[in-house]
C-alpha cells in the first residue's frame, strides 16, 4: 500500500495552486530556464473540487484526519473519499480522468509524504470556491499572468554573426528604475510566477544591482544570461545581492572562432575564460550556453572537455545558430549543415552517458526542412507546443512597452500595452490583448489562408501559433499568414531551417 493513515502528506512542494479568476490552476512552483524541459512543464486547469482536495493536503494533519474532514465537506462516507483521494497519494504516473463533462490531468508525484525540513503550505480554500454557472474550463488564455521578462536595454559587448536581436535604440529614459520596482511590486501581488531579466546586456544597464535587489526582494529568483566577461567583483556583488546562478554564452575555447563569431578583440577569450573559473571557484551554479555555426562545429568537443572541467557546471546546452530577421545576413553563411548538427547531437548523447547526475547536456531544439514539406505539415503543426505569448506571459521592452514574444520586437501587430502607463493587469487585459487572442478575420487579410480557414478560431485560441516563424517565412508585412508547418501555409518565402 503506498500509503498510511497515520502518516502526514502534503502538496508537492513543485507545484502550485493559483486562483485564475474563473478557474483553478496547477502548475510547476518554479521554473529554472536552465534546466527545464519542456516535457516536464505542467500548467493545467483544475475542477474545484480536486483544488480543494490537493489544497488540505498542506503538511499540518495526517491523512486520516484529512479524509475525516473531506468526508464532512464532501457528504460522503470516509470510505468513498478514501477511494476518491488515495490514487493522488505517491502516485507514480500520471493521471488523466473524467469528472463533471471535462478531462483533466493530475502530474506524477502530486501528493508526497512528508519529509523533516518541508514546511506545510496553507492554501485560502475560499479562492477555489467557484459558482458552478461560472467556471471556465474553456478558455486557455489566463485571466492573470504567470511569467514576464524584462527586456533592459539593447546594449552589447559583441557582434555575433547569428545576432537576432533588433538593434534600434530605444527610449529607456521613459522606463524609468522607480517604475520597474513597481511593476516588480505589482507582479508579486498578482501572484506571477518568474520575472526574467534579459537584454542586450543585462549588466550595462547602470541600475542592474537595484533591480536584482527588488526582484529577490518579491519573492523571484531571477535568470540571468550573458556574454560579457565579468570581474571578480562584479562576481562578488552578485553573490551578495543573493544570486548564486547564471548562464554564460560561450561558443569556441578557439580564440580565432571567437573573434570570428562574436566579432570581438584578442582581451575577450582569456577574460570570459577567467570569468568562468571565478564562477566557479565561487561556488555560482553555471549554466552554459553555445551556439554552433559552420565555424566553430569541428571543435565541439575541446569545449565539452574544458566545460566539463568545472566543478559547479550545471547544465550544458548547444543550440544550432538561429535565423534572424534583424542582422541582414544570409543565413547559410553561417549556418550548420543539418548532418553536422547531429553529429554534434550523438556526441552530446555520448558524453551524456559519463556525466555526473547533477549535470544536464542538452541539445535545443531545431528546425528542419522536412517540418514543413506539405506531406508531413499537419502532423508538425498537431504535435506543435502551445505558445506562451499572450497566453500566460508577456515580454517588456527597454522603453515600457509590451509584446508577446522577444523575437517580434516593436511590430504593432504584437504590441499589447505600454507598463509606463498602465499597470500589468490594464496591459493583459487590454483590448489589443484580448483582441490579439481572439483575433477575429476582420484583421486578417483576404490573401492569408487563414481568412478562409474553417479551424481558424480553435487553431488561434488553443495552441496558437509560433508568430516568430510566421514572420520567418512570410516576412513582416505577412503576420497574418498561417503558421509554416499549418496544411494551409504558401510555400515558404525563406528558408529559416537547417538543411
């Protein structure tokens, strides 16, 4: 039996019940960019009826207790609520199950034994109480949302060959350090799940202390990614502030390829080397990250072998450079060959079999050509992941305002509201956000497919569709067309994939 009366259980401390509104969600407590994957992502509408149950299971009482009281609350018998609850104790699979005209998912794990040093959680069981008339199972947009990233600046120290940033300048005056801190505030209160700080660079914007400072302060353990090569006490203020992560960029321990890919003088290589070392020694939890192009793939694995040197290393990840819309090259001048990039791909797997458990080696996904060849379209596009702009998050530019994804940038079409005039509720419940959720044909134009398509309101509403690879294949002007891997798309205009 993998449970007992007289034992004490609680809610998996990795997961999280939030009140949306209309509905209950159950979702992941934290979620680290540096080690998630996405399989492991949960974010799931809950019945309020299992809310509540998941929520009394706060640590404090043991489960005998507990199914006295639920018995009491639901009218049912101690023996019929035992049935209904014991499956959710120590569960070892996942569980799918009907109740009230509706599926739902429960994650392995969902309810543990208690362990010493755990603390119990209390849940205010009246926000899971809603009207049955009321509830919305529906809808996957959220009433409130969980993660945002703040875009500081568009500042660099390099000039990568695969850059896909839009390099304009912006207006960070209007944004000013005493609004962050208060949007910073906001998000707390709303019960955000992360607040991400990304750039350009993070750390040349001048006020990067205060703002880490607040983050940690509400409550968020902020990511930080970078390339520029920091100095022992850089180092140190950060371990003071409270970071004790962080990812650095780093694509060749060849000093010829780094100056080649990242545009950059002869002090940069031994100067991101040493930063790296003082990380460690420090005792910071690295992350790396690398991006291969057809200039530094030969060599892979000398990089593999000095990043596995580290003591503090916590996850590798390679990436195949990226197509741009912003830097003007072309790019199969710069791109891996598809036949290189699994290469790389075995040998990651290879030295995966070798490498210590808490050691994540990880290769990130990547398009190929045959993702969007129209035999094989429809069934990419059915097994695409559900886009997290404007669903549940939101990214912040230098100058205030807001759109659904970093790579779209200032295009009015994604722009959803501006954090120097609004608070983040006004901006996610805007017009031009909801209206961008449920877009309606009127916006798309009679030469998009999508103007005839007869799916056109479940594909937008439910999945969504990856608007960055829109733009990738059609160009800007052409946002409204379909996403390339839909059965509906034009031939591509670009090819943006590895080949």
């Amino acid at each position: 039996m993998r449970y007992s009366l007289e034992k004490t259980y609680l809610l998996n401390p990795a997961f999280n019940i939030r009140a949306d509104a209309k509905r209950i969600l159950l979702y992941n407590s934290t979620i680290d960019p540096g080690l998630r994957i996405n399989s492991s992502d949960v974010l799931v509408f809950l019945h309020p009826l299992y809310a509540t149950i998941l929520a009394v299971f706060d640590g404090k009482n043991s489960f005998g207790k507990i199914i006295k009281d639920l018995s009491a609350v639901l009218k049912l018998s101690e023996e019929e609520t035992l049935k209904l609850v014991a499956p959710l104790i120590n569960n070892e699979e996942e569980i799918q199950f009907e109740f009230d005209g509706f599926s739902f998912f429960l994650p392995p794990n969902i309810i543990i034994e208690k362990e010493p040093g755990i603390e119990f959680r209390e849940f205010q069981l009246k926000d899971f109480l809603i009207p049955k008339g009321e509830l919305d199972l529906v809808s996957w947009r959220l009433y409130r949302p969980l993660d945002g990233i703040f875009m500081l600046n568009a500042s660099c120290v390099t000039n990568c060959i695969y850059c896909y940033a839009k390099r304009i300048k912006w207006n960070n005056s209007c944004f000013t350090l005493q609004r962050i801190k208060e949007v910073i505030r906001e998000a707390r209160a709303i019960g955000m799940r992360s607040l991400d700080l990304t750039g350009g660079e993070v750390f040349l914007y001048p006020n990067w202390p205060e703002i880490l400072e607040e983050l940690l302060q509400n409550g968020f353990n902020p990511y930080i990614s970078t390339k520029i090569p920091l100095d022992l006490d850089t180092l140190k203020l950060l371990k003071g502030i409270g970071i004790n992560r962080i990812q650095i960029s780093i694509d060749s321990i060849i000093p010829e390829e780094v100056r080649q890919i990242l545009g950059v003088d002869n002090n940069y290589y031994p100067r991101l080397l040493q930063t790296l070392k003082d990380l460690d020694r420090l005792g910071f939890t690295i992350y790396t990250n690398s991006q291969i192009t057809n200039q530094n793939y030969e060599r892979i694995e000398k990089l593999l072998d000095f990043l596995l040197e580290l003591d503090n290393i916590g996850r590798i990840s390679i990436g195949a450079a990226g197509y741009s819309l912003y830097n003007g090259k072309k790019y199969y001048d710069y791109a891996i060959s598809l036949e290189s990039f699994q290469k790389i791909e075995h040998l990651l797997n290879r030295f995966s079999e070798n490498a210590p458990d808490h050691l994540i080696l990880n290769i990130s996904g990547y398009s190929q050509e045959s993702g969007y060849k129209k035999d094989s379209q429809n069934i990419e596009f059915k097994k695409r992941a559900r886009c997290s702009g404007n669903f549940y998050a939101f990214f912040v530019l230098p100058d205030g305002r807001v759109t659904i994804c970093e790579e779209l940038y200032d295009h009015p079409a994604f722009l959803i509201g501006d954090l120097t005039k609004q608070s983040i509720m006004e901006m996610w419940s805007s017009e031009e956000a909801r209206g961008l959720y449920k877009l309606s044909k009127n916006r798309i134009r009679e030469e998009s497919p999508c103007f005839t398509c007869e799916e056109f309101n479940v594909c937008r509403q439910k999945k969504g569709v990856c608007w960055k690879e829109v733009l990738y294949a059609y160009g800007e002007k052409n946002w409204d067309f379909p996403d390339p891997r839909c059965k509906l798309a034009p031939q591509l205009e670009r090819e943006f994939y590895l080949k």
